[in-house]
C-alpha cells in the first residue's frame, strides 16, 4: 500500500472514529498551564495529570527542570515526537510517578531502548497510531493519535540518559487529539507544517483549544499556522513553540496574531505566558 494511501485511510478512521464521540462541552474545570516550547500540563475535572511533551529545561520556562521535579502526581505523559525539546523529562517523571506513556508504538519501544523510559509504564493500552483511538480511566480521557509533518529520533546522549550519541529513529511523529469529559477538546499539534487533512481532525467534533506550532525553521511559521487554524477552526488558538532556538525559530505571538486577523480568525488568538493555568 502506497504511503498516500496509508495516510487517507488513517485520515479516514478518525473521522469514522471521531463521529461516535459524546460531546464534550468545555466546562471550565480543565486547567491547562503552558511551560514554554511544547510543554503543557492538563488537569482534568477528576484531578487526572496530563503532561504533554514536557521538556520543562527549556530557555523560556526560568523554573528549568524543577517544575518537572516538583509533580508528585502524574497520571499520564504524551509524547508526539522523539527529539529531545519534546521528549524531555518523561522518562525521569515516569519512573518516580509510575505515569503511563502515550505515543506512537515505535516511539515508545525507541524511548524505552534508548531513552531510558521504564518498559513496564507503557502497554499496547497505551501506545497506538494515527487513526487510533486510546482511552483511559473509563472514558474520562480518549487521546485521538493524528499525523503530524515532521520527524522523529531518539538519542539517548541528548536525552541525558547515557552516553549513546547514536540517533535511533523514533517512528512518525504525530499530534494529539485530547478529549476530555465535561472538559474541552484539545488538539496538540506536535510539530508540524500544516496540510489539508487536518480540516478533518474538527469535521465531527469541535476543537475547543488548538496548541499550535508558529516558531517557522523547524516547523510551520506564522502563516502557515493561521492557516492550519483556519482548516481545523478551533475555539482557541494558543501559540507554542516559538522563542527556544534563537535566532533560527523567527516566528512569534504577534506575528501570528496578525496572520490570524488577516484571515478574520483574531478572535481565536488565545496566547499563554510561560507558567500561566487557563481554566476551560
């Protein structure tokens, strides 16, 4: 089967798999906190922890690898991609937390050979593909694995784990779709150049906050962003990656912003500080 071809049926089944969906109506007790590059953390209405990419020692986050350090409870650790600015402190989280892995099964088996990642805190109830759907806690959670453009290693000597600078690949990249219930939709974009399929990630189920990309060089810039928001049309657009890698990443808040307002979408502009929790 052609790589075209894989891609349209995944595409094809989560647009199958989102229609059976309940409605999730944003209900203002999901806290979401934003820690600079791709890093998020989510807690629901139950008090379920969610990290998202947590590369917490990025230049933009001045409390570094502390916050990581400082979480006692996590339930659940998502990873979109195998680089490092991504990967970050999963592993070291997973190990004193006993938090879950979601991701791409190649991933997963990459970040546990040579990320140091515990084999036992990841299952094939946990890691899936694009167009899978995985859910947690009885429904509380599904996570919808979408593609992303992107690519995908695992080094363990840029993880800080050992001494392997070898990169092993880490399987495709991917995005995340994050429902939550009587809480909001998420769709974490992972790192990603925007394309038409991602019209369908919304087409039977609305985004109520969509963490996109804008830094340009390594991903989408700006406008390609506003575009990406334009297809998906979520409720909200929060801006993220942007602002670490200086001066390659010259994409920023504002610039999206005005891309966004080009295409009468200004009203869907929802930056976030580094640090900051936003009640949806």
């Amino acid at each position: 089967m052609s790589g075209k071809r894989i891609f349209t049926c995944a595409i094809a089944f989560v647009i199958l798999s989102i229609a059976t969906w309940p409605a999730f109506a944003a209900a203002g007790h999901t806290e979401i906190t934003w820690y600079g590059q791709s890093a998020f953390k989510v807690v629901t209405p139950k008090g379920r922890v969610l990290l998202l990419d947590p590369w917490f020692a990025n230049p933009m986050n001045k409390e570094g690898k502390a916050t990581g350090d400082a979480l006692k409870t996590v339930d659940l650790i998502l990873v979109s991609h195998g680089h490092f600015d991504h990967v970050g402190q999963a592993a070291d989280i997973s190990r004193r937390t006993g938090a879950k892995l979601v991701a791409t099964l190649d991933l997963g088996e990459a970040m546990a050979r040579y990320g140091g990642f515990p084999h036992e805190n990841m299952s094939y109830q946990t890691l899936g593909n694009a167009g899978g759907i995985l859910t947690f806690f009885d429904e509380e959670i599904r996570v919808l694995l979408v593609p992303a453009v992107h690519s995908s290693h695992v080094s363990g000597k840029d993880l800080g784990v050992n001494t392997d600078d070898e990169t092993h690949w880490g399987g495709n990249p991917s995005g995340f779709v994050v429902a939550i219930k009587n809480g909001p939709t998420i769709y974490h974009t992972g790192d990603t150049d925007v394309f038409s399929d991602m019209a369908r990630v919304n087409q039977f189920g609305r985004i109520d906050v969509m963490l996109t990309c804008i830094g340009d060089h390594f991903t989408m810039g700006p406008e390609r962003a506003a575009e990406a928001v334009e297809l998906v049309k979520p409720r909200k657009a929060v801006p993220m990656h942007y602002g670490t890698f200086l001066p390659m990443m010259t994409g920023t808040p504002e610039m999206f912003q005005k891309a966004l307002t080009t295409r009468g979408l200004g009203a869907m502009y929802a930056p976030m500080q580094v640090g900051q929790a936003v009640n949806y």
